[in-house]
C-alpha cells in the first residue's frame, strides 16, 4: 500500500514537498518530529503515517504507510483516504516534479504495518 513517485531527483522532490508543507503552502497535511506525514483534517490526523524513503537506482521516492501502534489492521477506507489525498496533493503542487506516480493495493516497500 505504498505511494511510489518516479522522478529524476528524488532527494529534491522530498526537500520540496517538506518546504510546503512546513511552510503551509500545501495544507491538510503536516509532518512529524521524525519526518513522517500525517492528514491534518481532525477526523484523520495521526490515524497513519506516511514514511519516506529514497530508492536512488530506481530514481524513485516512495511513502510507505505507517499505520498507528495501537491499531491491528488499516482499513481499506482509511488506505484509501491517505493515498487519494497525498497523491491528490501532489498532483496539485508537485506535477512538474516526476513523471509518475502509483499506489500499490498490497503491502509494498516500505510499508510498515
């Protein structure tokens, strides 16, 4: 259930999506202490994470969902939420930044859940 992004410059990609977010030129989202981001909205804060990570040789940069410790299972409704409304948020700010973008339906690298 990972968000997978190909784009020539990952690293860059990353730095910018934390520059707009950090600075509330993207909302509905907000990043961790440890660099995780989460859905703003009350109704979905701090419900999962999405973790990052770089996969340089395959010039991607990937979000692995992250769900909350004291959860057994991510439901399909709260899947879906998180990956249409990040992608939905790239999309919007970031279209110029990578040529693709994916979200896998099955536990994918490096989902953590």
């Amino acid at each position: 259930m990972a968000i997978i992004i190909k784009t020539d410059n990952p690293h860059l990609l990353l730095d910018k999506i934390y520059d707009a977010i950090d600075n509330k030129k993207v909302d509905k989202w907000v990043r961790t202490n440890d660099g995780r981001f989460t859905h703003s909205p009350l109704l979905w804060k701090n419900e999962a994470f999405f973790k990052p990570q770089i996969w340089v040789d395959e010039n991607e940069l990937r979000f692995g969902l992250i769900k909350r410790k004291d959860r057994k299972h991510v439901s399909s409704k709260l899947y879906t939420v998180y990956h249409a409304k990040f992608i939905e948020m790239l999309l919007a700010n970031f279209d110029m930044d990578f040529f693709q973008v994916t979200a896998t339906a099955m536990k994918t690298e490096p989902d953590d859940f």
